[in-house]
C-alpha cells in the first residue's frame, strides 16, 4: 500500500510552460494575483490533498455513509475534514470576492480539483456541487437570494447539491414530474421523488441548499415546462439561521459499487418550500451554469483518478521483483518488462494528457469570465463550450483505462483490495455516467456544438491544433508525434466535414450513429495535441530532464495509442444503415 502524492510537479510544469498563465494573471478581474501567490495557494492545497484528504480515502471506502433514523451519517473522520476544509478556506477559492470568495482564478481551482479528485472523489463531490450551486446563484438568482446564500456557501457553513434525476427521468429529463405550485407569498410547494441525489443529506453543515429542477403548475410538457428551484434542507428563520426542517426527506441510501462515502439519496420533497431561480421555463438554460461547472469538475475526477492510479502503479511496478530481464541476473522490479512499461506508459501518457486538457478548458473558461473584451470572452467561451465534453468523456474513459491497467500492473494482489488498487476502477466507474453519460457528451458534440455551430466551434480548436503542429519544434521525437497527430487531426476533418454535410441533408441518424466514435477521435487528438504541447517546451527555460520525458511521452502516445485514429474515423463514418436495420429485441434470450 502506498500514499497518495499528488502531481505538483507536473502541474507546476504545465502551468509555467504550457498554459498561458500570465496572460490570465494579467487580467483585471485577476490582478489582485500574482505568480507566487498562485503558486503558494496550488502548492497549499496540493498538500492539504495529501495529508488530509487522501488518509480517508480507503477507511470511507470501507465504511461508507449509511442512513440512520432518517439522516445521513457521513463515513467517520469525514465531518472532522470537513472542519479542516472550511476552516483552510477552500471553499471560497474561486468565487467572485463580492461574495466572500477569494476571486482566485479557475486554474488555481484545476490544481485542487486535480489533487482532491485523485485523493477522494467521495470527498470531492461532497464539496464540488457547493461550488457549482453558488455559481448557479450569483448567475440567475434575485440579490437577496445570491447575498443571503452564496457568501455562506463560499465559507462552507452551508453546502448545496444538484437534484436533478428522477426514477423516469435520467438523460431525458424534460420527463421529469417532481412539480412546484405557486403560493400566494410568491413562494412554491416543491412535491415529487428524486433520485441519486449525491450528498443530499449530511452531518458536514446545518444547512443544504437542495438546487432542483421541477415543474411549475401549468407549465408545458418536456424542457420548456422546467423551472429551477433553490429549496433549503431547512427553512430560515427571521434572523436567515436554519430553522425548522423544508419537507425534503430522504428515503434511502443506494448500495454502489464504489464512492462508499458520497451518500447517492433518493429524496422525497414533500411541499418543500422554494424559491423561483430566475424565470419560470427557463430551468434548463440555468441550470446549464451549474452542469457546465460539473462536467469540468467531472473531467477532473478523471484526469485526478488516473494521475492518482498511475503513481500507485508504478511505485508498485518499481519494487516488486519478478521475472528474468535479458542481461540482468536474477529477478528484476516487473518495470523492467516491455510488457509493464508499454502499461505504464500508456497510463502516465493519458494521465498526463487527460490533466493538461482540463487545465486547458479551465484556462478557456477564465478567458470566457474575465477576458479583457467581448470578442476574447466569446471567443474563450466558445472553445470551452468545445473542449467541455471532449475533456468529460476522454478523461472519464481514460481514468478507466488507466484504472484498469493499475489492477493488471499489480496481477492477483490488483484484483484483492489490500494493494488498493481495484478501489480506483470502482470510483471511477460512475464518472462515465453521471453529470451526462459519455454518450450524452458524444451528441451534444457532434450536433450542438459542431453541426449546430455550422462547423465554427470545430474550426476554432481545429486551427488552434493546425497553428500549434506548423509552430512546434523539438528533436526527433517530437517530430514522430507531430506528424501522428496531424494524421488523427485529418482524420478529424474528415468525419467533421461529413457530418456537417449530413447535418445539411437532415440525415441526423447517421451522424448521431457515429457520434462516440467521433468523440473518441476529437479526444485522441486533444490528448496528442496537449502530449505535444508538454513536450515542445524549449528544454533551456525548464528542466531539461522532465522535457525529455515529456518528448518521450508525445512520441510513445503518438505511436501506440493513436494509431487507432483512422478506425474510429472508420467507424465513424459507417452511418446508421448497419446499426438500425437490426431488431434489437431478437438478441434477447427472454
Ligand atoms: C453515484 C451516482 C451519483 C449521482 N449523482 C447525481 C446528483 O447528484 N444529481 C442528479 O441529479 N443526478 C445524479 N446522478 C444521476 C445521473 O446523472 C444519471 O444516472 C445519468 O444522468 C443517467 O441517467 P439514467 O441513470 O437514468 O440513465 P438513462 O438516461 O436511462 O441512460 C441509459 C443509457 O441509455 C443511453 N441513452 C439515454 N438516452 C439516450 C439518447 N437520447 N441517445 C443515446 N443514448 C441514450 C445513455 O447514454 C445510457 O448509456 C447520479 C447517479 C449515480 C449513479
């Protein structure tokens, strides 16, 4: 069993070289931070990471929450963290100073979510959707709401969830019935049953602030008729303190397959008071504010998991004896097998690329908040709209591979749970899934964002890739890499030209059949260009070791991985013909 140790080396490597970090620091909104400041707080919360959070990785895995009496119990020690956490301030990070955050920007956040993702994505998420919900307030709320909620979230005395899922109602959630009917204080009765509500109760704060999405009375059938709500666990007493308890209960604890300490509640709201967020029918555009928030968040939980199981691996892989290595007498650490480093290999190639492209979206996403000029927030905004599900669904994928391979790294002792190392294929099982499954992310890729952008979103990040290739030097193993990933990019515009034509004879079949493939693709390349980016950093103003090993990294990823470029372009392309001409039910055994 080895402890986590997060990647502060790389990402103080990323941020120095391959993110244009000054250029965000030398914004307005940012200039009340400077370099070391920014630095001090990443290498902080990278500590509190590790010697906080991480040692209850395992035992709340173990443990679990569990429903006693009608409340949620978090696994042990997690309130106790929960103290530490408020108390080192982390929870302000990144909202805005005018509501008691600290103003920091959105890659000071990527390093914590970075490093809190690999050390618990149990504990992670008890604390991303805080975040997330604030945002959602200071966005679409009336003032009173934002300064009465957000400043408390922004300390962490309160938390907040997202409560979207029903029963009925999972990626098709304009099916949703949970319903809102108008008082006459202006106020609405909240009723219906939700589902997979991730730390919807607890024993961390006094008060949740339960963001959900229901159904105001008379309001049109699908995602139109939705309306966004901000419904208090407990309802606030003149003073604004928790008072007496909302009518939000929950019902039950799901048993998972991993995350044993983030409670998934099923909630019963039962008139439940709450607030309109915004306008009536338009829940789903705001409630985007805080999605767009998560699904970040949920690439992070990937490139964190993979970063985390990576180093797990390879420190088993450098100690365990086993096996002959031609030339060597005796038996040697099984990283000395071709076998073993094509594994690790592939898992520090992906970690490292999954990493690096969320800090990119991150990096885009404060140019879209805080740019200098509506041109450079739209023009940040649009590639952030791009990258978010290519960065969902490739890091989550890829935290799964990586997993994966962490448990064939270390054979039988991989499989048991005292090397620890299954415990990151099972958290990481449900980042696929959650906050829109892959699947989800692949159409609204492939529809909204490239053929509903008529190829603009597309034409953006794929110029930025050609631009990054013409100007990239380095020696020869960074030319191996350039040339690969200008292949897979080809291979890119090719599917993406298709697309856009078949999204112009309305064959929307065809381009939704190859929609995964394509993001596959779309996410092999952004790996390959990111990989590409690390390595092409001029080896006199950085280590000149680590710039050697990121040129090995490009050129292993470049050659082993994407190779498979030109089948999923295949595969993407095939349209919907093979795919829909077979009745489904007849592969039934039932
Ligand atoms: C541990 C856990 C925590 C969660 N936390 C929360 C939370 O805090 N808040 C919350 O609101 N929800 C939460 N969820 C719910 C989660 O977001 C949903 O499970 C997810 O959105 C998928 O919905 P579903 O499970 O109903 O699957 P379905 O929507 O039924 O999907 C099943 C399969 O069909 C595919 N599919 C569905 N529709 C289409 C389509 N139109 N085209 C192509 N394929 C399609 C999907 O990709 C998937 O592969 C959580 C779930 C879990 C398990």
């Amino acid at each position: 069993m080895t402890t986590f140790q997060p990647a502060l080396r790389d990402i103080r490597y990323l941020l120095a070289h391959v993110i244009p970090t000054g250029e965000i620091l030398a914004l307005p909104a940012y200039r009340h931070v400077d370099a070391e400041t920014l630095d001090a707080v990443i290498a902080a919360a990278v500590r509190f990471c590790a010697s906080e959070v991480a040692p209850l990785n395992r035992a709340s895995d173990r443990i679990g929450a569990r429903l006693e009496n009608g409340r949620v119990v978090s696994a042990p020690g997690t309130p106790a963290l929960y103290a530490k956490w408020r108390a080192a301030g982390w929870p302000a990070l990144v909202l805005p100073q005018a509501f008691g955050g600290q103003g920091l920007p959105e890659l000071a956040q990527a390093a914590l979510s970075d490093a809190i993702n690999g050390a618990s994505l149990a504990f992670a998420m008890a604390v991303t959707a805080s975040r997330a919900a604030a945002r959602v307030l200071i966005a679409h709320a009336d003032e009173a709401t934002r300064r009465l909620y957000v400043p408390k979230l922004a300390s962490g005395e309160w938390a907040g969830t997202i409560v979207m899922t029903e029963p009925h109602a999972g990626s098709d959630i304009g099916l949703a019935r949970t319903r809102a009917a108008k008082r006459a204080d202006g106020r609405y009765a909240v009723s219906g049953t939700k589902i997979f509500i991730s730390w919807a109760d607890h024993d961390l704060t006094e008060q949740i602030a339960h963001i959900v999405l229901a159904r105001a009375e008379g309001g049109p059938p699908g995602v139109r008729g939705l309306s966004l709500f901000l419904v208090p666990a407990r309802r606030l007493d003149e003073a604004g303190r928790p008072g007496i308890a909302n009518g939000v209960r929950v019902l039950r604890l799901e048993e998972k397959m991993g995350i044993h300490g983030s409670p998934t509640c099923e909630v019963a709201f039962d008139g439940a008071e709450g607030i309109l967020i915004g306008a009536e029918g338009d829940g789903i555009r705001q409630m985007f504010t805080m999605i767009n928030t998560m699904r970040l968040e949920v690439a992070f939980e990937g490139a964190g998991i993979a970063g985390a199981a990576c180093d797990h691996a390879l420190r088993y892989a450098l100690q365990r004896p086993q096996g002959s290595v031609a030339g060597k007498s005796g038996p040697q650490v099984i990283a000395e097998h071709p076998d073993v480093r094509r594994m690790i290999l592939t898992m520090k190639s992906t970690a490292d690329a999954s990493r690096a492209l969320c800090f990119e979206a991150a990096y885009r996403i404060d140019l879209a908040r805080a740019g200098e000029t509506a041109a450079a927030r739209a023009a940040g905004a649009d590639m952030a709209a791009w990258l978010l599900p290519i960065a969902k669904a490739g890091c989550t994928e890829a935290a799964l591979e990586v997993a994966s391979l962490g448990i064939q790294i270390h054979g039988g002792h991989g499989y048991v749970r005292d090397a620890g190392a299954e415990q990151f294929y099972r958290d990481a099982r449900i980042t696929p899934i959650f906050e829109g499954t892959n699947g989800i992310q692949a159409i609204d890729l492939a529809t909204r964002k490239l053929i509903g952008s008529e190829g603009r979103l597309y034409r953006a990040f794929a110029d930025r890739i050609k631009a990054d290739l013409s100007r990239t030097k380095g020696n020869r193993a960074v030319r191996v890499a350039r040339g690969i990933v200008q292949d897979g990019l080809n291979d890119l515009d090719e599917v993406a030209g298709q697309f856009l034509a078949q999204g112009k004879e309305g064959a929307l079949d065809d381009v939704l059949a190859g929609a995964k493939p394509f993001l596959e693709l779309a996410a092999r390349v952004a790996f390959g260009w990111m990989l590409l980016r690390l390595a092409a950093v001029d080896a006199k103003g950085a280590d000149e070791t680590t710039v050697e090993e990121k040129r090995a990294l490009a050129r292993f990823y470049a050659e082993h991985v994407m190779p498979d470029c030109e089948a999923l372009a295949l595969s993407a392309t095939q349209g919907a013909k093979g795919l829909c001409a077979i009745d489904m039910a007849r592969f039934s055994n039932g």
